[in-house]
C-alpha cells in the first residue's frame, strides 16, 4: 500500500504543510497520485505542484482518514483530528 511507506506519508503531510510538494525520488509514486488530484496545480518550477487553497479542506479530510491517524498521531500523544 503507498501510505504504509514514511516516504509518502510525508509528502501528502509537506504538501499539506507548505502547500507545495518537490519531486523526490522516494516519493515518486505519492507525488504522481497527489498531483493528478483536481485539488493540486503545476506550479511554474520543474517537478512541483501546489495545493489549490480553496481544496485544502478535501486535502485535511484525506489526513483524517482512520488507518493514519490512530498509528501516526498516538505516538506524539496527539488526539486523531485536532494535531498536537
């Protein structure tokens, strides 16, 4: 499964937190799934797309999904829809 890797993970969570997302070679399956998304847009740099702010709540709907949050956020004792 692509979320089960850290690697992309992070990206969905970079895009999310910086609103744009480089292409990384680690993360090449998850940059290719998150940048055909109608939320994201190709930004004028090589190998980069940006979130589209008006969309950032169908992106925040995505991070709450069940399987991430009650692994990923448990560990930092964050409660699953809130953030630490």
């Amino acid at each position: 499964m692509m979320w089960g890797r850290d690697d992309n993970r992070l990206a969905i969570l970079e895009l999310y937190a910086y609103g744009h997302l480089h292409l990384r070679q680690s993360q090449t399956e998850a940059w290719r799934w998150l940048s055909e998304l109608p939320w994201t847009r190709r930004t004028g740099r090589r190998d980069e797309f940006a979130l589209v702010e008006d969309r950032r709540g169908d992106l925040e709907r995505l991070l709450t999904w069940p399987r991430w949050t009650s692994r990923e956020t448990a560990s930092c004792g964050c409660a699953p829809t809130t953030g630490c």
